[in-house]
C-alpha cells in the first residue's frame, strides 16, 4: 500500500522587542501575527503560508528535495532557514520537526549583512533517525548573530534614549 511521506514543519515566528538587559528575554517577545512564511524549492517559490495570531504556522514538505524557508514582514528583518529532506530510501517515514524565530524591526544602521545566510540548516541525521539542526553551523553563524544582536540592542538604546531627549528637552520662553 502506498503510503504518503513528509516532513511536518511547525514554526513560532515572535517579534524580539525591548532591550537585553531587561530582566528576562520572555518579557521581550511577542507572537508575530502575520508574517509571511514564503518556502522556496531552489529559487522558485514553492508555497507561502502566515503566521496566525499566536505567531505559528504548520506546513508539510516533500521528501527528498531541499527548500528554503523565508521568514518575513514588512519593516521588519527577513531571515532564512535551509531545509533538507532528503534521507535513506529505507527509513521514509511521516517526520515532524518544529523550530522558533524571533524576528526585529529593522534598525537604521544596523549591519544585518549576516542575515543574507541561513540562520540555520535542517537536515535528516541518519544516527538519531529524524531531522535535526546542523550544530557546527549553527555554532558558527550563532557567532556573527551574536555580534548583530549586540550591535541592534546598542543603537536601539541610542534612539530610545535620543528620542528621549528629544522629548523631554525644555523649550525656553522668550
């Protein structure tokens, strides 16, 4: 009997918000209704779907291909995630695999240059017998988000407290 085989994608999009030093990183994230989950088979886009009021989205691919997921919103970061589901003829199976993106507005002077990557790679790991995230990448772009993120919170800070100024100047009476 033929039986249908794919990778069931869960996915919390939230919106990351506030400042670092705030007292927990819960507190600074938020379900991001409506983002836009665009999946790509090569360059061609392959399906689209929205993050619901909650921030999450559910989808099924197809074994044996590779896609790119695209995490998007307007006036917000866009990031990217590769997806590989490809796998051993022998241990096709129904698969389910979830993942969480927080994403940020995007910020004046910001080099979010490392976003053109992938901030993560899925792929089937054949000892473990499901798909997993590619732990030496994600170790190595962990190291140039890490960086971003530092540098977001730092100029966020710097316009916060501008506009602050801004706002709390005193105006002399002549």
């Amino acid at each position: 009997k033929y039986k249908d085989y794919y990778l069931e994608i869960k996915g919390t999009v939230s919106q990351l918000k506030g400042n670092e030093s705030e007292n927990s990183k819960d507190d600074n994230i938020k379900p991001m209704d409506s983002a836009l989950i665009t999946i790509y088979s090569g360059d061609v886009p392959y399906s689209e779907f929205w993050t619901n009021k909650k921030g999450k989205c559910s989808f099924k691919l197809p074994l044996d291909k590779n896609f790119k997921i695209q995490i998007s919103k307007e006036g917000f970061v866009t990031k990217y995630i590769l997806v590989s589901t490809k796998m051993p003829e022998t241990k096709k199976d129904v698969f389910s695999f979830s993942f969480d993106v927080d994403i940020f507005q995007e910020l004046r002077g910001l080099d979010v240059s490392v976003l053109k990557k992938p901030i993560a790679k899925v792929s089937y790991n054949i000892p473990l017998e499901g798909f997993q995230y590619d732990v030496n990448y994600t170790n190595r772009i962990n190291n140039d988000l890490k960086v971003m993120y530092k540098n977001y919170y730092k100029l966020q800070k710097i316009q916060i407290d501008t506009s602050y100024r801004d706002s709390t100047e005193i105006v002399p009476t002549i």
